[in-house]
C-alpha cells in the first residue's frame, strides 16, 4: 500500500487580533503589532505591564459559539477552540455528517489551566480574603477556605481545568468518535498535536482529523508564572516594540493568546470531494533532549534532530526549504540557540533562507504558538508571502540569519517549516509543501 | 399547554425564578419551560446540569441542597429512569417552596 497523504483542507484562527484567519493574516502581513497595556487586572506590583490579548469579552466569545449550552464548561481558551474549530470545519467545506464518525479524530495542544481564567482569580482571592478576617484567623483560615469553595464556586468549574476537555467539547460536536488525544507539552503541544494527527491519517487510523490548539495566560496567574521563570519582557516603557527577537536588544517574550484548529484529511479523499488544498503536511518529527526543564543543551542537540527528522520524513531536500517560521520567543538563550540549531542543520544554506518569528506580533502563545504559527505558514505558502520579524533594528552577532526584518515581502514559498521548543525540553518540528 | 397550571407558574415567585434559572443553565427559552416540563427527559438536561441548577438555586434562595436532597425527596428506591420521568418544573417548585416553609418554621 502506498503511503496515505495528508492535506489541510480548513483552517480557523483566533488571535490576539480578533477572531477570523482573515484578520489574523492581514495584521501579520502588514507587520502590525499586537501589544497592549494590561487594564483587566491590577499590574501596579508586576514586572511586566503589557501583553496581547484578544479584543474579545467572554460575552463576544460566547455569542460566537453555536452551541450555546457547551459554553458554561468551557475556559476562555477552550472557547477560543470551539470558535476556531467552526471556522475551520466551515472553511473546508466538509459535511461532517458525511465522514465515518469512527475514523474521525481529534487532536488539541492545550496548557489545561482554564481554572485560572481572570473571572476564577478574582473569586478565589477573594474567598481567601473573606476567609481571613484577622491575624489569629489565620491558623484555621485554609479549612475555611476549601469550604468556601466547596460553598460558594460554581460546581462546573473544575471542568475547566481539565486539559482535554477543549479536545472533547470539539469530539461531541463533530460526532468524531476516533482517536482523541490532548497533548500538553507547553511550547510544542500544538505543534505536536498537529504532528500526531498527520501520523493517525498517514498511518491509516483516520481519514479526517480536527487538529490544532488553544491557549489563553492574559490573567494575573500566567503573568505572575512567566514573570517568576523569568522570560517575559519587563520593556513596559516600549511595550509596543518590546517583543522583538533575534534583535540584539530583546529582553524575553509577550503573552499571547488564541487558537488555530486545522482539517487534516486523507488526500485522495479530498481530492475525491473536491476540497480546495492549502497545502499537503509532508513532515514532522518531536524530540527531547532530555537535559534540563528550562535550559537548552549547549548543542542544541534535540532541536537539531528534530528538524533533520523532519526533513527526512518529508524526504525534503534540505536546500529547498522556502521559509522557517521559528520559535523565535525573543529570549536571549532561545534565538541564540535557535540560531545556532538552523545553522547546523542547513549550512551555508541557512543564510539564504528566510526566517521569521511572528511571536513579536502575536506574543506566544505558549500551547496555542505551534498552530498559529503553522497557519501563518499556510497562509505563507497560499499567498507566496512571508511574514516578517517586527521590531528587529539592531543585530546581534549571534543571530546573524535573514530575519525578514519589519515588513513581510514576497516570495516562492513552496515548502514551510516551523519550529516549536518548549519547558521540560520539548521540541518539534513541522513541515508543508504546496500541492 | 395547560394555561391554568402556566399562569399559576406566572403568579408564582418561585416558579418565575425557576424558569430563569432552568432557562440560563440550559440555554433553552423561558416559554418552552412550562409546570410539567421534565427538566432531564424533556429538556435533555444532562448530569452537570442538573449540578449547574442545584447551585444557581442555593445562591438564588440562600440555602444548602444536600446531594441527593431532590433526589430523596421524591421518594426511595426510585430508578434514575423513573426519576427522570417525575422531575418536573413544577416538582422542583414544591420542593423549593417545602424548603423554604421548613426553613423559615425552623426559625
């Protein structure tokens, strides 16, 4: 039996610029900046002040999704899901009534802390605070708490907080009743959820999958978290600029938000229906490098190998690979090492191929910036554009690539490739090709 | 539909908070909630739902529902089957309306 193909046949986007692949491509495309003040939430005693957030209330989220009742289970980043999934399930065309429910799957990145949504921190805390009325309360205030909770917190909250539960909600509304898989792997869980999917169809398993991934930190718990570990910008002066990798100047990453979700499906399938193609996912590999949580190997060893694993499963020339969006966050150690990695893998090569890093328009989105970042590869390979690094102005000598600085150009792109590095040592690797 | 029963839902405090509470957990609109609506059989309620109307009564009425309280109290030994088919709009009404009685005799 010949190898199955895989195609993406839809795609569905929310972004830190609104909802619709649409806007998303076009900000990116005119290398507009996402960025904002905080003002949802008290930053007075924050390091960072600033992220990118989705100009979108849980009300608008709501009004966007056609099941109106699944909403009270979902956390801000399983709706984001829920929304991305519609657009891409329309988008391809597909009657999902019409695909064997059994060979029908479904595939999330998710982080799976929807429990700590800004509505939720604020109840909390103030539980804490109402538990605790005076210094000698203290010692019995942590029973009293838990029994507030039990009290006084919705009963279908803890829903939320399950990683899969954005996966399920997009099974129970498609009726795909295939393989279901969540994946959480921080920075790479989309990428590898996307990964995973194109295998269960190439490997027979599923004919049509849902795939992708959702994310959602612009609360005062992932500000606080990233702040902790050290990787956000503190650049509040220059917000709008301050997410600004491979420039010699940047000092961390930008919160981001969102969701990509993707129809992948079998290509003689497709072409059986008549689909319109975006491209056909030829690559993918995952690695650890099984080092340490947070540090890369001075090698870059499991980076390397997941781009050369991925090249050898497209059986991809090296030299024909038109366009690198990288993980490019904008810290010091991972554009370096990035770099460094790219370097390794295509030689002399790599200076002539174009990489770009769109998280200093969108932030990162940490579970949800492998799937927006291979739509903005899609979108790359469909339109022949490339999107650029915004806010690149001074160089470092460590990161010596074409960063396709500040505006987006145009291009023959064929065959796309993004990266994805994550905590605890992820990385993943993705690669398309133009049908 | 039985206008008579509907309109002494209408007149009925309980009843009007009941129906808006059914109506926002479900997403369902308030006039197809009628007295003997069945809140799981008709209305398709599913388990969390009925979690979901438990807590919206207990913050709307400012008392405690113990877990199987509603179950209980339509009577022992009853199949969930059998229960679906008693769990009425107008079941859920009384057993609030008792609630309270018995709560404002205990004071």
């Amino acid at each position: 039996m010949n190898e199955r193909r895989v195609v993406v046949t839809g795609a569905g986007v929310v972004s830190p610029f609104g909802a619709g692949k649409d806007v998303y491509w076009s900000n990116l495309k005119e290398g507009k900046s996402a960025a904002s003040l905080i003002t949802s939430f008290d930053v007075t005693d924050l390091p960072t002040k600033f992220f990118a957030k989705a100009p979108l209330t849980e009300i608008d989220l709501e009004n966007l999704i056609e099941d109106r009742k699944s909403v009270k289970t979902m956390s801000r980043a399983s709706k984001f899901a829920m929304i991305a999934t519609q657009e891409a399930v329309k988008d391809s065309g597909i009657e999902t009534d019409m695909i064997d429910p059994y060979r029908f799957g479904t595939s999330m990145g998710t982080s799976g802390i929807g429990l700590w949504d800004l509505e939720y921190s604020n109840r909390f805390l103030e539980l804490v605070l109402n538990s605790v009325r005076s210094e000698t309360e203290k010692e019995q205030a942590f029973s009293k708490v838990w029994h507030n909770m039990m009290q006084n917190l919705h009963p279908l909250t803890p829903l939320k907080a399950l990683p899969n539960i954005p996966t399920a909600h997009l099974a129970i509304k498609y009726n795909a009743r295939g393989n279901c898989q969540t994946i959480s792997t921080a920075c790479t869980s989309s990428s590898q959820a996307i990964g995973e999917a194109y295998r269960q169809i190439r490997n027979g398993y599923a004919d049509v999958m849902i795939a992708g991934g959702s994310d959602s930190h612009t609360n005062p718990n992932g500000i606080v978290a990233f702040s902790m570990l050290g990787v956000l910008s503190k650049n509040n002066e220059e917000y709008k600029t301050a997410a600004r990798p491979f420039d010699s100047r940047r000092d961390g990453f930008m919160i981001g938000e969102g969701a990509a979700v993707f129809l992948l499906e079998e290509y003689e399938r497709s072409k059986k229906r008549g689909a319109d193609i975006y491209a056909e996912v030829t690559g993918y590999a995952s690695t650890n490098d099984a080092f340490r949580l947070t540090d890369e190997p001075p090698d870059a060893g499991g980076s390397i190998r997941a781009m050369e694993l991925a090249l050898e499963c497209a059986k991809t020339n090296k030299s024909s690979v038109d366009y690198i969006n990288a993980h490019g966050t904008g810290t010091k150690m991972n554009d370096k090492n990035e770099t460094y990695a790219i370097k390794s893998v295509f030689g002399e090569d790599a200076y002539s191929i174009p990489v770009s890093s769109t998280k200093s328009m969108t932030g990162h989105l940490i579970a949800g910036a492998g799937c927006i970042e291979f739509a903005a590869c899609l979108m790359a390979v469909k339109d022949q554009i490339i999107p650029p690094t915004i806010n690149y102005e001074v160089p470092d000598d460590l990161c010596d690539l074409d960063y396709v600085p500040n505006f987006s150009r145009d291009a023959k792109v064929s065959i796309a490739q993004t990266n994805s590095f994550g905590f605890g040592g992820q990385n993943a690797c993705l690669l398309i090709k133009k049908i | 539909m039985d206008t008579q029963v509907n309109n002494q839902i209408k007149n009925n405090d309980i009843g009007i908070k009941l129906v808006s509470i059914i109506s926002d957990a479900l997403r369902i609109a308030k006039e197809n909630i009628l007295p003997d609506t069945r809140i799981i059989t008709d209305l398709n309620a599913e388990s969390l739902d009925v979690l979901d109307i438990r807590f919206s009564i207990e913050q709307e009425f400012g008392f405690k529902i113990g877990e199987h309280e509603i179950f209980d109290a339509i009577g022992d030994g009853m199949s969930p089957a059998e229960f679906s088919e008693l769990f009425t709009v107008s079941y859920l009404t009384e057993f609030v309306d008792k609630k309270i009685q018995s709560l404002t005799a205990d004071q």
